[in-house]
C-alpha cells in the first residue's frame, strides 16, 4: 500500500502567517462592527456570488425537432446550439 504524501507535506502542530497575525484582545475591542463600515470597506468582504446578471437572460426550453435535423446540428461539432440559435433568429428576421 502506498503511503499518502500528505502527512510530509503540511507541517506538524499550528502554523504561524507573518502576514495575518491572530488577533489579539485588543485587536477584537478596536475592530468596527460590520454596521459602521462604508460600503467601500464592506466590497472587501462581500463577494457577489455566482455568475453576474446578464441583461438578456437565455431561456430553458424543451424543443421537439426531427432526427434528422438534431444530427445535422449536432454533426456540425461543438458549438451546435449556439448555431442552432443563430439559424432561428434568422429565421425569425425573415
């Protein structure tokens, strides 16, 4: 059985960072509360989560199309629905 590396790498007992001291009592009495912050200091700390909201959203659909015509757009190699997409709004500006 092989043995893990892991235990070699990380060092043993608690690790000290030079750049993020633990805080001391005084640190934890001097600190603002989240409420006297400015919206500056808070972007710091509050990361927007997921992806960002596009202005013209993409919509879910369940689409019944002939067989023939789902392997010709899918023999057409990657990048088969974004033709596809492309082809109806054509189709649509007709």
């Amino acid at each position: 059985m092989l043995k893990k590396h892991t235990d070699d790498f990380y060092p043993k007992g608690p690790v000290t960072d030079p750049e993020n001291p633990e805080w001391t009592e005084e640190d934890v009495k001097n600190a603002l509360p989240w409420e006297a912050m400015s919206d500056l200091e808070k972007s710091v700390f509050k990361r927007p989560r997921g992806r960002p909201v596009l202005e013209s959203p993409k919509k879910l659909v369940s689409l019944r199309l002939d067989a023939d015509v789902w392997e010709a757009l899918e023999a057409s190699g990657p990048g088969w629905r974004a033709r596809a997409n492309a082809i109806l709004k054509a189709a649509l500006k007709a």
